[in-house]
C-alpha cells in the first residue's frame, strides 16, 4: 500500500512513498533508538552547538543570519580594497 502526501488546501497529492516492510521499520527503529542514545550521552554544550549550527544553516539557506552578513560585510570591503588598489602609499 502506497503512502501520499496531500496538501490539505487543494487536496492535490504532491508526493506518493511505497510502504516499508517490518524489517525495515524494525531496522529504521533501532537506528533511531541508537541516535538517541548518542544524543542523550552527549553534553548540552554539545546539544546546543549543534542546535546553533543548524540554524545557521537554515538561515543561511533562507538568505538572512550572520553567516549572509558577514560574507556581505567582506563583499564590501573587497569592493573598497579595490577601488583603492591603484594608490601607492
């Protein structure tokens, strides 16, 4: 039995998933209790590190955060390092 995702608004299926044997669901269980595992023995300095990093990169994906800024702010001054290359000090 196939598995879809419907957008509930237009009842459109946007995305149909073949069903998972019990093996597999079995296999995708353990996998999932294992990372848990790890992710409990871990810090939470650690946690939030991590937490921290994928928010960059979400905000990066989506154009905004420090990580845009900064690559804005060096644009910048490469642009001005440039303008002013052919003066001899």
């Amino acid at each position: 039995m196939a598995i879809a995702t419907t957008n509930p608004t237009t009842g459109e299926v946007l995305r149909r998933f073949a069903a998972l044997t019990d093996l597999q669901i079995d296999a995708k269980i353990k996998t999932a209790s294992e990372a848990f595992a790890r992710h409990r023995r871990s810090s939470f300095a650690e946690r939030s590190g991590k937490m921290r990093r994928a928010a960059e990169i979400l905000e990066a994906y989506q154009g905004q955060g420090n990580a845009i800024r900064k690559r804005d702010e060096v644009h910048k001054m490469a642009q001005a390092n440039k303008a002013f290359a052919h003066f001899r000090w």
